[in-house]
C-alpha cells in the first residue's frame, strides 16, 4: 500500500493521462487489470471555468470507479485552483489534482502550459 496526500492506493499501477486514451471508458476498461487509481485525460482549466460541456464530460467518473485523478493544464497558478475547486464541486469523486507540466507539444508550451511550467 502507498499514498498520494491522504489517498491511500492498494496496486502497483497508476493509469497514467494520456490524451485521446483516457476516458471514462477506457479507465473503467482498465479496472480489471489492476489499476490501483487512474488520471484523466489532460483538461484545460479554462475549459473547466467556462464550463464547456467536452471538457465537463471529460471528469466525469463512474460511481465505480477507482481513485481518480484530474490533470489540469494552464498557465496560471489562480485559474488552475479555480478550475481545481470547481471541478471538485461538479464531481467530488476526484480523488487528486494532477497539473500537467510535461506536455512539450507546442498547442500547449505555446500558451506558457505544459513543460513550460518546469
């Protein structure tokens, strides 16, 4: 067993985000293979302020689900904890806040997201 925060984890494997892969459907497929918690595709924190409905759905969970995590990107620490606060009052089932700061493709470094946060 090992923890994030508060969550305590019982596996070995963390589903990581992959954009285009991970949906609601994919995680949920997952499950059986051991996936001890899973993170959402990559969402924009924009996206969750102005509440466009793609990106709602994106963080949505299944009530079974296990532990999941939102990745977040944007550029600015406020908004980012807006969108994390908000979501978290839509879906309460998220699990942890993951701010992606990985992201090297230029649609994302070219708004200061992403690896350029690094």
């Amino acid at each position: 067993m090992w923890k994030i925060g508060d969550l305590e984890l019982d596996g070995r494997v963390i589903l990581g985000p992959m954009a285009g892969f991970t949906s609601r459907g994919y995680r949920a497929f997952m499950e059986p293979f051991g996936v001890a918690a899973s993170v959402t595709e990559m969402t924009s924190d924009m996206g969750v302020i102005y509440g466009t409905d793609r990106t709602e759905s994106d963080y949505v969970t299944f009530e079974s689900e296990r532990p999941t995590g939102l990745q977040l990107f944007g550029h600015d620490p406020e908004c980012l904890a807006k969108a994390a606060s908000k979501a978290l009052e839509i879906n309460p089932n998220i699990a942890f806040i993951d701010v992606n700061m990985g992201c090297p493709v230029p649609k994302i470094s070219r708004s200061g997201a992403g690896c350029v946060l690094m």
